[in-house]
C-alpha cells in the first residue's frame, strides 16, 4: 500500500465504498443525463475519490479527484483497468481499435501511429484545412440560423481524413455517423439493446463504411506511397509487423483506416461546438478574440505557431474545455479485484475514471463555474480533457491545431449571434456531452 495515494491490487476485506442517493431503478440516470460532471464533482465533495452510482440497474464505481488520476496513471493500474468491454465493440464489428488493445501490443501500435496523428503532420497543412471551412462559410447567407454541430462534424471528418488518409468520407460521411452512434449506444452505453446491430439501418451503414474501407486498403495494396499517391496513416501500419513479428491483420488495417473517420466526429467537433457556443455567450470574450484573429489574418495565412502564439483564442479554448469537456469520463472495467481509499472494488466492476471532475474543484480552479479565459492551469493531474497515462489522446496536438483553425476562421470571416439569443447552455450527457438546442445566426459574412 502506498502512503501518498492509499491503494493496493487484490482482494481485500474493505467494505464497499459509499452509494450515492438515487431514484427506485433509475438510480442516478437523471443527475448524469442532466449535468454528469456537476453531480460527480457534488459526489466526490460528499463522499471522497470513490463512490458507487447506479445508472437504470447498472452499479458503477466512480473515481474522482487528483489522487484517483494518479493512481489510474500508474504503470500498475495496467494491470487493474480494461477498455476491452468499453471499445471492444468497434473490434467486433471492424477490427482492432487502438483503445481496445493491451500491453506490448498497444505499445507498439501507439509508437507506428504517433506520426500521423501529430501537431507536425497538421502544421503544414493549414491552407488546405482553412479551405474547408471557407467552403461552408461560402454557403452561409446572412439572417441564415445555423446548427452548428453537424456542420461542424462534416468539416472534421473531411479535414482528418484529408491529412491523414488523403481521401475524405464524402458521400460516405453519413454512414460513418450513424455507425458510431449505434457503436456510442449499444457497446459503450449499453443504452440500446445488441439486437439493434440486426437492424437493416445499422447493417446498411456498417456495409457502406466497410466498402469504403476495404476499397483504401485494396487501394494502399496496390499502389504504394510515390508519386500518385503521399505516404499516409495506413501506409505506417501496412510496411511493419506487429509487436509479435507478424504482419498486422487486415482487420486491423480496417480498423487503421476508419480512425480519421470517427476519431474527431464527438471529441474535436463537441469541443468545437462548445467552444462557439461560449464565445457568443460571452460576448465581451468574442470580442477580445476576434480583435486578435481579424489582426493576424490581416498579415495572410497564419502558421501553426501564430495560432498557437494567439492569447485570447487559447486562453478561451482552454476554459472552454475546461468548463464543457466533452469526454468527462472515461469507462474502464477492473480486472482484478483492488482496494482504494479504505475502499474494495470487486473484479469485474464498471468503472468510470471522472477525469474532469478536477476541472471543478475551487483548490485547483477558484470559482470553477466561472468563465475566465485568464486563468492559470492548475497542477498535473488537474486538467485532462484528452484522458491520462498509455491511452492519452494521441490526436491531442493534431485536435489543436484543428480547433484553432476552425474557430479562428469562423470568427474571423463571420459575425454571428446566439440563436435564441438568451439560449443558456444546459450539458447535455447524450449522446456525448453538448451544449443543447442551440443555433448561430448570420449577422454577416465577410469575402
Ligand atoms: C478536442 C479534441 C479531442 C478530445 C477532447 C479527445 C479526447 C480523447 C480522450 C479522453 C481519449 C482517451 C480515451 C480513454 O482513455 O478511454 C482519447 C484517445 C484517443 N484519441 Fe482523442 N480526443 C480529441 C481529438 C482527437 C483527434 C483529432 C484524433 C485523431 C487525429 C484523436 C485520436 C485519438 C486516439 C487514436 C486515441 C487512443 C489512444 C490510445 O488508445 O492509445 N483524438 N482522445
């Protein structure tokens, strides 16, 4: 057991941590539909860094706060937390997901798949990622009222698959999302029952993302990275051998070429989406903002260290994925049984890491429900929107760079106004967290 963080691996005879108060069979599903980090940050302050919650029947065990991040973080908590039974579906239906994998095996796919997905692949890449945007913005029409998210989405997924794979979803974009939504609601939320995978709008759109990807893998087989076509995120896994020896499976090639797909739809586009839900509600932020891009762009296309350099777009993404973040827990499984804080949890537990839950506590943010975009970030540990330790975001800088791009240029060619103007964001848990019902209208767009 060690002193700092009090846990220790095996079956002990601690008692069950503390259940939280909750309706007859709903339990807590109201309080994590409605506001899910406000009502576990209320739990943690009650309680401590673990508790149980129950969602429709389900018991999990929730671990919150600092010191429960740096346990999960330790190399040892490999051998206590499985994403198998949370990402495992994507590997049933397509392939070896990044998320599902373990161990050696993990380690060595993460170390082939660093590149692609990093800030340097993005840098230079930035004229073609703005193109993306002033296209969408060059349908807008002023007095137009916009839901943003699936546009935004749209611009994403084309944008990841562009640098990535060379090859956008296009006419295949809508099958990618409603694939994920049945991945989000049967596997990862249990939501929905597995017979909904036997339903023809699921079998329709899973048939249409694989035809998509076998035809690139056939493609990336038959003409190797040259002068038709750049070396790309397939390419990295298709010329090696896996952590055994063994040339990867074509399953996992699969599963390769459907990350740019998807990978951004909920993360990078939910982040998006809050971040311009935020700037027109605080419209003395959007000002700031604005002034700052509009005199960048004046000097031309900017560089991925101009945007980086740009203090009040940065300071408000930040608070932004502070305040709304869009991944606020992550799901785990304990496979063996261990004991945290005075507290045993059984092996097979379902296990949320409430990685955010930091986000709002007054010791590392003062005044958490507040929107400042001067703020400080606080210690390690205290802020991870991206998740922690081996299975950290790996599109972290490239999602970056694709959020200063975008909001920079929205903000920076068009004047809108919240739709309805006094529309309050509530957070809403499903399907992944987001602001609510909300539109931007056009007020004005400029060449
Ligand atoms: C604001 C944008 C994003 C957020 C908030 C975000 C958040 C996260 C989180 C929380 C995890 C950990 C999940 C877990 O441990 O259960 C994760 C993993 C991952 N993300 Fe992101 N992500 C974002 C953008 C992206 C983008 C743009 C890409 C692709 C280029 C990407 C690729 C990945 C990959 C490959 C993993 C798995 C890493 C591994 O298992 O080793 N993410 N992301």
């Amino acid at each position: 057991m060690t002193e700092a963080i009090r846990w220790k691996i095996g079956i002990t005879s601690a008692p069950l941590p503390p259940k939280a108060s909750g309706l007859p069979f709903l339990g807590n599903a109201l309080n994590i539909k409605n506001n899910p980090v406000r009502f576990v940050v209320e739990q943690y302050q009650k309680f401590g860094p673990i508790f149980r919650i129950s969602l429709l029947g389900n018991e999990m065990t929730v671990l919150a706060g600092r010191d429960a991040i740096q346990f999960a973080s330790t190399p040892e908590a490999n051998d206590i937390f499985s994403l198998r039974e949370s990402y495992g579906g994507l590997e049933i239906e397509i392939g070896p997901v990044i998320l599902s994998m373990e161990g050696e095996q993990h380690r060595h796919y993460r170390k082939l798949a660093r590149p692609s997905h990093s800030r340097s692949q993005a840098a230079p890449r930035i004229p073609e990622l703005l193109k993306v945007v002033d296209d969408f913005i060059d349908t807008l029409q002023v007095g137009q009222s916009v839901d943003m998210l699936p546009a935004i989405r749209r611009m994403i997924s084309t944008q990841l698959g562009m640098m990535m794979l060379n090859q956008p979803a296009g006419e295949y974009f809508d099958d990618f999302v409603k694939f994920s939504t049945y991945m989000l609601f049967v596997y990862q939320f249990q939501m929905w029952p597995k017979f909904m995978l036997k339903t023809p709008p699921f079998k329709r759109a899973k048939a249409r993302v694989l035809e998509m990807l076998e035809g690139l893998v056939e493609y990336h087989h038959r003409v190797p990275p040259g002068n038709e076509r750049p070396h790309d995120a397939l390419d990295e896994i298709m010329e090696t051998v896996d952590a055994m020896g063994n040339p990867y499976s074509h399953a996992t090639l699969l599963a390769t070429a459907m990350g740019p797909y998807i990978a951004g739809m909920d993360t990078a586009s939910g982040t998006i989406n809050f971040i311009a839900y935020a700037l027109h509600k605080y419209t003395d932020v959007l000002g700031k903002v604005r002034d700052e891009v509009v005199a960048l762009y004046d000097k031309g296309i900017p560089s991925a260290d101009d945007l980086k350099d740009l203090v009040a777009l940065n300071g408000a993404i930040f608070e932004t994925m502070r305040m709304y973040p869009v991944v606020p827990f992550l799901p785990r499984t304990a496979k063996t049984a261990f004991e945290f804080n005075g507290y045993r949890v059984d092996a097979g537990a379902d296990l949320f890491i409430a990685t955010t839950s930091t986000h709002f506590l007054p010791e590392y943010y003062p005044d958490p429900y507040r929107f400042d975009i001067t703020r400080e970030r606080g210690p390690a540990n205290t802020f991870n929107p991206y998740g922690f330790g081996m299975h950290s975001c790996l599109g972290a800088g490239m999602g970056e760079i694709l959020i200063q791009v975008m909001i920079s240029r929205l903000i920076q060619r068009v004047k809108f106004e919240l739709d309805p103007k006094d529309f309050e964001a509530t957070m809403v848990a499903i399907p992944v967290p987001n602001p609510g019902k909300y539109r931007l209208k056009v007020l004005e767009v400029r060449k």
